[in-house]
C-alpha cells in the first residue's frame, strides 16, 4: 500500500484524492484538506437559527431556557457565538486534540476561528486557561493552541490545582462550582476594555459565566465570548 | 491503582505525579522507549510527543513509563473444560507444541485454513497454565481476537482471563491467559513465558517495525514464541530455512480439501453490476445460501450493498469497513445469521467462521487483494464438517498472474492434503 497517502485527521481513512486542478498546480489549497469528506459533511456549522445569547443551534430565534436562567441571576448575558454544532464528530475531535493530547490538530479549525474573532468588535481576546496539573500532564492549552496566530491576552488562571475537568461533572455539579479563575495580572489591564472570551465548548455556560463575572469585576467595559463548539 | 496491575505492564505516568513501581524516562535520544519509534511531534515549552503509538495513549516527554517485574502469581489450577478430540495430525502438530514448549524455542505452525489451529493449542495451554506460566495469546486482527475469545474461555472455563482491545469494554485485569490484538503489547514488558501469535502473516502485523518491537518487548528472556498461519509470508519462508522449526498440517480438520477459487470474468462492475452477477446472487438467494462479498476498497461498499438490496430487497444484509463504528455488531450479526450476507472489505478475510458461506470477490485482480488475501478468503469456506465445501468465486477484469498463483496455492495444498489423507 501507498505510504504516503494522507489519511483523514479525525477517522484515518485515507483521503480521496480528487484533486482540483488549481491545487495540483499548488495555485489553491484547500483548507479542508485535513478532513475526509464523511468527516465533513457530519461538522453541522451554526449559522441558521439559534438561540442570540448562547450559539445554541435551536428552533426559534429566542433566547433559550438556560439563559433566561443566567439573566434571572442577574449576570450579563455573552452573546456567546460558536460554530459548530457539539455533536459526533467534535466529540471524536475534542477526544483526540485535547485528552489524548494530539497537538498537531490544533490548526484543524483554526481559520474558522481566527474568522470568528476577526468579526467581533473587542480590545483584547483571552483564552480560558488550563490549571498548573494539565499544563503539567496534557502540556498545553488546548484554546490556546487553536487560536495560532492571534495575539492573546493570558489574564487568567485556574485556581485549584486539582485534576478535575468539567467533562467529568454532571449538569448539576458543574452548576454549583465556585468560581474557578482568578487574575493573572493587575486590574488596571482589565478596566474600560472590551473582552472577548475564547474556549472549545461552551456546555452549561458556567465557565463562561465565572471567568466574565470575574472579568467585569475588574472593571472590564463588555465581555462577550466564543467557542468552537456548542 | 492495584500493584498487581503493573506487573509486567509499562504504563504511562504523568512525571508530575507520583507513582508506584519502578519508573523509567519516556524518551531516549527521541526514540519512544514504550514504542521504539522515533517520531516526535512537539508540545509547547520544548515538551514533545510520540505519534507513532499515539492510539494506545499518548506517551510524551512530560511522562514516565512505569512498571514492575512478572512473578508470575499464579496458582497453576487449571481444569480443561473443551471435550473435543483432535484428529491424529492436530495430536501430532499439539504435540510438537508440547516439545517446544519443553524447551523455551520459536515454533511456526503451518497449517491450512480450517484446520483446527485454535483446538491444536489446546493441550499447550493447559500445560503452561499447571506449569503457573504466564501466556499472551495476540493476533494482528481484533476479529480474530473477538473470535478467540469465547472458545478460550469455554475451554478452561475455570482461568481467569483478559481480552483486550482497542474499542473493547474488558477492563485490564492482572491474569494469567491474556488474549489481545498485537497493538495492546506495547502496554506489556517481559510478561510473557508463552506468546503465541496468530495470522502472524497479517496486516497490520508482517512487516511492522513498532508491533515487531513489541512482541519482543513483552517476552520475558527466556521465552517460548508460536507463530501460527495458514499463508506464511516470503521471510517467513525464509525464516524456515535458515531453521525455524515447523509444523505442518495440509488437510482441514474434517478431512475434505480446500474449496478451490472459480474465476469468471467481469468487466467494468464499478459502473454498474453486470447481469452476470445478479444471477449469480439469485442462485444463491433462491438456495438461501449466505454468502461475503469481498470488495476491494471502501468506497466500494456502499454502492456494491445498494444494488444487491434493490435488487433483492427482502433479503437482510450489511457492508462493514475497518472504521466502522458498528464493525463488532455487523460481524456478530453475520455469525449468528441475523444477515444473510455482508459485503466487506479484505477485514473479514481470516481469523472468522461463518458457517455454510459461499464466498464472491469482486475484482480480484485489484492490488488490493494479494495472492495470500485470496487464499485466505477462500478459506473462509467450507469450514464446518456438517457443511465442508462451497462456492468460491472470484470475479476479475483480467486474469492475472497473482489470482493464477492463488489457485495454483490451493491446488498445491490439497494435492498434499490428499496425499496425506491417504496415508492414514
């Protein structure tokens, strides 16, 4: 068999190889070339109808349930966007990039959001950060490392030291954490600025909420937020 | 974690965290130490991974490999549960085993398709498991394994044993028989006294640096090594006669001989599945026969399985691929005649019975059917001695040399069979 093939980054399947002309010509490069067709067409984009304060793909244009919930707490809402639906195939990518550590897809959907980030209004883009335990066993930040070639601000940092993740807790438990991040630097970085947040999944919106609440705080004028997946 | 886990495991443990057993540097000069590949891919601050054997878990410079010495703590009770009898050349390739086994050497089994190769283990087994002997008993291929499994555990219905695989539900447990496809040795250092290793002739198997690692890897020194096939690769051969001693057994274990490859001519199936084909299902269909269709890539399955249900569209059936979600299901489903036929690629081609098949190939001239590939696939014929023989037919494009040379096997092997057979 032929070595060299380039195989799909997310199933293994070996890439058809249709090739267009301009890109034998090396004039045109896909961008999606890392992925095989069945993988693609299972990505469903989020750019229909959702709800308008958390991305969640839905069947009216109204604010959903959830955030009815987070605007009855009285926190303010994050116009969160995210572009794909969470579903299969993100969850296979999640498994891949970002618990079993495969570094090297971290540029798999890093245009999409690079794309995201260039369309919002913002003065400064922060990652959700990783506790010190993960830097030390997974050895980056997953956010981080989808977001090559943007200039972010590390203003955060996770204060337990503990090895849980959220994708360990129930709807419930995550509900009830505490706040989680504390900051990085001096406060006077943070006031009068626009904030965009950035993560890989937005699940329940707790972490979103916790690290924007911590954020306004501080004195930030507006925090929104975005994530590859919701 | 249970101590008795680690023995003659290697696992991967975060340096940051503290560990038991005896602990050594993931990494040597950026050769893996659990993989013995050298192909890293960086991390952030100068860390670095392993992708070569990034499917078992990731081994990176930011761990340790742990694990702690084989003792071997069994108690070497052990009840033969299997009631069969072998037919006297199975009794004398079992015994050939037991000698082998006396004197910790390499051994290769040659021994058809059909020939009973599992049941010839039988009486090694149960003597390395009295003798507290710890044994590893791995194929290339998970079907082969999922289909060991069952037969193992119903012949020493009182061992305690693991199977272990990649997408598999069985959670490690420290035992004394360990069944397990070929990958899942680079979790084992110097645990075995026996391994035997089945389809040795296979993908991904023959002639892969980091899986030829491995099984090294995870011998004690003083070891014995059963190889097992039915179509010994090329080195292989070679292997024999430079002196690797070698059992071989032509005749199937119900004495009739190897169904032999038919060949018809089929032009352009890709465009559209000829007349000739669909007859062909027909006849089959109306002798409710179950029948493989072997196809020879992926993207053949779809468009081969549509037709053949538009065609026949009470008859239950499937496709399967390697990357199928659903592979373990449709392959149960297969054998316990839920479907009545599956159309696959070269997976299903060794290590599986489904009773009472016939068997088509489509494009069997195509490269990715090897001469070997065939003869397995043909052996997935005839296997029960309630229904030994069957149809095997292989539709080409053109006659080639290989599926000539895959013809001119069988015949080869059932003109010693029969020479065999006349001699008892």
């Amino acid at each position: 068999m032929n070595q060299s093939r380039k195989l799909c980054q997310l199933c293994g399947l070996p890439l058809t190889e249709d090739q267009s002309f301009l890109s034998l010509l090396g004039i045109m490069s896909t961008d999606s070339n890392n992925l095989c067709e069945d993988c693609c067409n299972q990505l469903v984009l989020i750019n229909d109808i959702f709800c308008p304060n958390c991305g969640r793909l839905q069947a009216t244009p109204e604010m959903c349930f959830d955030c009815i919930r987070w605007q009855n707490k009285g926190y303010p809402l994050l116009e969160h966007r995210a572009i794909y639906q969470y579903n299969d195939v993100m969850k296979t990518y999640m498994q891949q990039y970002k618990f079993n550590g495969d570094f090297l897809l971290k540029d798999l959907f890093n245009h999409d959001l690079i794309r995201l980030i260039d369309s919002i209004d913002k003065d400064i883009v922060v990652p959700i950060p990783v506790s010190h335990y993960t830097m030390q066993t997974r050895g980056f930040n997953q956010v981080s490392g989808m977001l090559n070639g943007q200039t972010l601000s590390d203003i955060l940092s996770v204060t337990a030291s503990k090895k849980d993740h959220q994708s360990q807790f129930g709807r419930r438990e995550r509900m009830n954490r505490q706040q989680p991040f504390a900051l990085s630097v001096s406060s006077q970085l943070v006031v009068g600025q626009r904030i965009l947040l950035v993560d890989d999944v937005y699940t329940t919106g707790n972490t979103m909420y916790h690290a924007a609440n911590l954020l306004y705080q501080a004195g930030a004028k507006t925090v929104k937020s975005i994530s590859l997946a919701r | 974690m249970e101590i008795e886990n680690l023995y003659g495991r290697q696992l991967v443990c975060p340096k940051i965290d503290n560990s038991l057993g005896n602990t050594r540097t993931a990494f040597q000069g950026g050769v893996c130490q659990r993989c013995n590949q050298k192909l890293v891919s960086p991390l952030p601050n100068d860390a670095f991974y392993c992708r070569a054997c990034l499917t078992l878990g990731r081994v990176s410079s930011l761990d340790n490999l742990i694990s702690l010495p084989e003792p071997n703590q069994f108690n070497g009770k052990v009840v033969l549960s299997w009631t069969g009898t072998l037919t006297s050349q199975q009794q004398k390739v079992s015994e050939d085993l037991l000698t082998t086994l006396a004197l910790q050497r390499e051994h290769l089994v040659w021994a058809v398709t059909g020939a009973g190769k599992t049941e010839m283990l039988f009486p090694l087994i149960y003597r390395a498991l009295q003798q507290k002997l710890r044994i590893g008993i791995v194929a290339p291929r998970v079907d082969v394994i999922v289909e060991l499994s069952p037969r193992l555990r119903a012949a020493f219905a009182q061992t305690d044993m693991v199977t272990l695989y990649g997408e598999q539900t069985d959670c490690y447990r420290y035992t004394q028989l360990v069944l397990a496809t070929t990958h899942q040795l680079l979790r084992f250092r110097q645990a075995f006294d026996v391994l035997i290793i089945d389809e040795v002739d296979s993908f991904p198997f023959a002639g892969n640096e980091m899986l030829t690692h491995a099984v090294k890897n995870a011998v004690k020194v003083r070891h014995t090594m059963i190889y097992l096939t039915a179509t010994p690769t090329r080195e292989l051969k070679k292997r024999i006669k430079k002196g690797l001693p070698v059992s071989y057994l032509p005749l199937r274990f119900h004495q009739h001989l190897l169904p032999e490859i038919q060949l018809a001519r089929l032009s352009n199936w890709r465009k559209k599945l000829p007349r000739k084909f669909r007859k062909q299902l027909s006849y089959l269909v109306e002798t409710n026969k179950r029948f493989l269709v072997f196809v020879p890539k992926v993207s053949d399955l779809k468009p081969v399985q549509e037709t053949i249900r538009r065609w026949f569209p009470r008859m239950h059936g499937d496709f399967v691929h390697a990357n199928d979600k659903h592979r373990q299901e449709k392959v149960q489903s297969m054998r316990n005649e839920n479907l009545q036929y599956l159309v696959t690629t070269t997976i299903l081609e060794r290590g599986v019975t489904f009773p009472g098949i016939d068997v088509i190939i489509l494009g069997a001239d195509d490269e990715m059917f090897t001469e070997n590939a065939l003869v397995q696939i043909a052996g997935r014929v005839g296997r029960k001695s309630d229904c030994p023989t069957g149809l095997v037919l292989a539709y080409v494009e053109h006659v080639t040399l290989k599926v000539k040379a895959a013809q001119r096997q069988i015949i080869q092997l059932n003109h010693l069979g029969e020479k065999l057979r006349e001699s008892i």
